[in-house]
C-alpha cells in the first residue's frame, strides 16, 4: 500500500512538471510572437515618418516646366534681328476725324487748296450728298460722301491738285482706286484703270494719272468715276473746292 502511494505521489509530481513545462514553452512562444509583431509595427512606423519627414523637407523650387516656360528661356533674338524686324515700311494711315470734328463748312473753309476738273468734259452725274440716298446697284439707302463725274471709258483723269501718291488699290465695291495727299486734304479717285503713277509718286495738278472705268458698287448708274475729299478726317464736298465751274 505505501509502495503504491510513493509510486503515485511520484506520477503526481512528474505530471505537475510537465504541465509547468508545457506551460511555461506557451509563455514562450506567445511573449515571442508579440515581440515579433511589435517589432513589424515600430519598423512600419518609422518607414512612414521617414516618407513623411522627406516629404515635407523637400522644397518646392517652382511649376514644372512646360513648353511655354521653356521656350521664354530661349536665347533672345540677335541683335540683327532685331533690327529686321523693326525695318518694317512706313505705311499711310487712313485719316480718321479727330475727337472734336469741325463742321462741314468750318472744315470746307480750313482746306486751302483750289481743285480742277478731273476730267476734260465735265458731267455732274451725282453731287455729294450727307443725307442718305438710295444705291439701286446695292439696294441701300446711304450718304454719298463724293462726287460722280460722268464719263467714257477709256477717258484721261487728272490730279485735281499737287500731292503725293499714297495708296494704289482694287477695291471690290470702288474699283481701281488711287489715293493722293495734298498738303491740306487727301483726294481719293474711284473707278480707274490704266495708273500712269504709282505709290509714292510726286504728281502736279493736271498730271494725267488713269484713265477711268467705273465704278462697281455703282454700276447700275451711267459710266461715272467716284471723287470723294477728306480734311480733318473728315469727307467734304469736292466741289466747293474747285474754283470756278464750267
């Protein structure tokens, strides 16, 4: 009975030291596993402040660069191209009345500048008129800032007064037409063909210039050329400046 007793005091505590045993491998491997997974966690954390600490110490220098900005760093035009491009021919500027126009007759009386005839058979076909007629060719009603001298085709037309030629062109709704500026108005002859003068021309009074053909925007009307003045950029009546009438 004893030996039986010892014998199971003796399994008693064997199993007591397994258990412990057993128990203490789990403790174990479990304080491992946590520090394992601590250990994950810091690494992780500290690869992402890094990322974050590079992130905001970079300094921004400025936009990226497109084609535009790259192409305001290209090298500034040579000094001879410059210049090319400011060699461009001086032009004649259309006059334009000034911000406070004279009156007709004020503007008429202004213009010290006798005209003659622009052709050698004179015909009034249409005087200038401010107030707005009707243009049967166009089907409109406006003011006819000029005056219409009837002619032939093929007829000689004269400069109506000294002056320089400034301007030769085809005008789809005038025709041919030849600009000429004096030293107090700027005539403008419609309807020519044939110029005899060309831009920049030095002409006289009673210079033969073109001889006429007619005018487009008119034709409906009989064969005529256009003479329109302006002074002060403004039309006036070429008529009144011609000196006497036959």
């Amino acid at each position: 009975m004893e030996l039986y007793n010892a014998k199971k005091r003796k399994r008693s505590t064997k199993e007591r030291v397994g258990f412990y045993t057993a128990l203490s491998i789990c403790l174990a491997a479990v304080g491992m596993a946590a520090y394992s997974t601590y250990t994950n966690l810091s690494s992780d954390y500290s690869a992402a402040d890094t990322a974050s600490t590079v992130a905001v110490n970079n300094v921004v220098t400025g936009v990226a660069e497109t084609d535009d900005t790259k192409a305001s760093k290209a090298e500034p035009a040579s000094e001879t191209e410059e210049t090319e491009s400011k060699a461009t021919e001086t032009r004649y500027v259309e006059e334009t009345a000034p911000s406070e126009t004279k009156s007709a007759l004020e503007t008429m009386l202004s213009v010290d500048t006798n005209l003659i005839y622009p052709l050698d058979n004179v015909k009034i076909l249409k005087p200038y008129n401010e107030d707005t007629e009707y243009n049967q060719t166009l089907n409109v009603w406006e003011a006819h800032t000029g005056v219409d001298f009837a002619c032939k085709e093929g007829d000689s037309v004269y400069a109506m007064a000294d002056g320089e030629v400034v301007k030769v062109y085809d005008d789809d709704f005038m025709g041919k037409t030849l600009i000429v500026k004096s030293a107090t108005c700027t005539i403008y002859y419609n309807g020519l063909k044939d110029f005899t003068v060309n831009k920049g021309d030095k002409v006289e009074q009673g210079d033969t210039i073109a001889t006429a053909e007619n005018v487009p925007a008119e034709y409906m009307d009989d064969n005529h050329i256009h003479i329109a003045v302006k002074a002060g950029g403004q039309y006036i009546d070429p008529l009144e400046l011609i000196a006497s009438e036959e």
